[in-house]
C-alpha cells in the first residue's frame, strides 16, 4: 500500500450487537465476487455487487475501485452510505461512482434489495441489444416470465437523475435488463442475488446458441412460462422466507474452499 492509498475510517461498519451477521454479510458478498471471477462473469475492474449491512442502518458495502474481482476479500470491502460516501476504506482505494449510482438508486427503493448485483457480460450485453429481449424459450429463461424489467440506456451511469428513471423501470421485479448495457439482479440475500444471475446468463447464452443454431425452435406457451416462473418463485422463497438450507449456495461456497484457498483464510 502506498502513501496514496492509505485506510480511510470515518464510521465503523460493525455493529457492536450483530458483529457475526456482519462478518457473514462480508463473506458472503466476497465470495459473490470470487464466484463471478470463477464463472467468467467479471468485466475487469468494472461493475459491482453491493450489499447493505445488517443494524437497520443506510450502511452498504462494495469493492474497492481498481481491484479485479479475484482479489476482493471480507476485509478489503469498502462502506459506504446510501449516498456513496466512503465510512470504511481498508485498501485507501475509493469506489467508483458511477457504480454506486446504479447500487444507491435501488438500495434507497426497495428495502428488500439486499444486495444488488450487476455484470456486463458477453451473452448478456447481446440479450440487452435485441429488442425483444429475453425469450421464454427454456427453462431457465421461463423463471423469469412476469419477473423481468427493462431499462433504457442512457450513457454512463453518471447522472444521479437517472435513479428515478431508473426505479421506476425496476418497480418490484428482481432482475432488470438494462439496454444496451448488460444485466441486474436484486436479491432477499447475496445468495438469492447470486443464483438469479448466474441462471439469467444461462438463459442469455442458451438464447443466442439456439438462434445462431438456426432450427425451428419450440416455444412453450404462455400458461407454460407462467407457471414455471412460479415454481421457481417458490423455491427462492422456501430458502428466503421459510428458511430452508441454501443447498445450491452453500456447495457454491464449497467450490471456493478448493479454488480460493486465500479466500477462507482471509475470512
């Protein structure tokens, strides 16, 4: 660390009658990160997963700008308030603004956006290119019948005006295209967050393989995709809200114990 990049502290993130919920948000989020590196998810240094911290406060964690996603720990994560000011900076490194534009806007919105997630993937960038967007073609992509908002591009999310516009798009649906731009997921917990995007670039790639395939394609009727995205509702909210096992992010978390070593030993 340089002279340069010296830790900022203004507000200490742990909250003296939660400090294991907020290490667990920690770990969670950095393991997010590692996850998306894993998957060929990431964008470089660009694009974010934010979380809010448990204790009822505007408290919201985030990486520090300029490190790849492979790098992020539980340690290194930078705090931030809803307005994107720095409380909390170990690495001295900052965030990135236009970033947390796009993170603050849902974060102020909705409540139950616990962590909101946000790549600019291939498979994805192309989806949010087409003008019809998704296709229930699947059965990963039916989950998302009814679920699915879509956002105009705008330019670089520099402009804090765009937050309104931005929410109002969203509305209540946990996962949004944004045009032109890639793609967004908002979830009950950083699992929850996790699993939609990692099933919503399965639907975006398995959508562009079967149109560059060329043959005749079968489309499930509408009553179909409906109630397969309602099998898939319920199954998020047998883990969200009635609390079962988080079977999928739990063997996820497992992956990093063998490839991420350094990870847990961060942790």
């Amino acid at each position: 660390m340089n002279a340069a990049s010296q830790p900022i502290v203004t507000e200490r993130d742990t909250d003296p009658a939660e400090p294991e919920a907020v290490q667990a948000m920690r770990v969670d989020l950095a393991a997010a990160y590692r996850l998306i590196h894993r998957l060929g998810l990431d964008d470089s240094i660009y694009t974010h997963i934010s979380a809010r911290l448990p204790g009822g406060g505007h408290r919201f964690l985030i990486n520090p700008y300029g490190m790849r996603f492979e790098e992020v720990t539980p340690d290194n994560l930078v705090t931030v308030d809803i307005d994107g000011q720095v409380l909390e900076d170990p690495m001295g490194l900052g965030i990135n603004p236009a970033g947390f534009t796009i993170h603050s806007a849902i974060h102020a919105a909705r409540h139950d956006a616990v962590c909101v997630l946000h790549t600019h993937t291939v498979a994805g960038v192309a989806v949010s290119c087409q003008e019809e967007g998704l296709l229930p073609l699947n059965q990963w992509s039916m989950q998302f019948t009814g679920r699915l908002a879509y956002h105009a591009y705008e330019g670089i999310a520099l402009d804090l005006d765009e937050r309104q516009r931005l929410v109002a798009d969203l509305g209540d649906k946990p996962v949004m295209v944004l045009r032109n731009h890639g793609l967004l997921t908002c979830g009950r917990t950083v699992g929850e967050a996790f699993r939609l995007m990692h099933n919503m670039e399965r639907s975006c790639r398995a959508q562009l393989a079967i149109q560059g395939a060329g043959a005749p394609v079968i489309r499930p009727s509408a009553a179909v995709a409906a109630k397969t995205a309602g099998q898939y509702a319920a199954g998020y909210d047998r883990v969200v809200v009635q609390g079962a096992p988080d079977n999928e992010w739990a063997a996820f978390k497992r992956m990093l114990a063998r490839t991420d070593p350094d990870f847990f030993a961060a942790a």
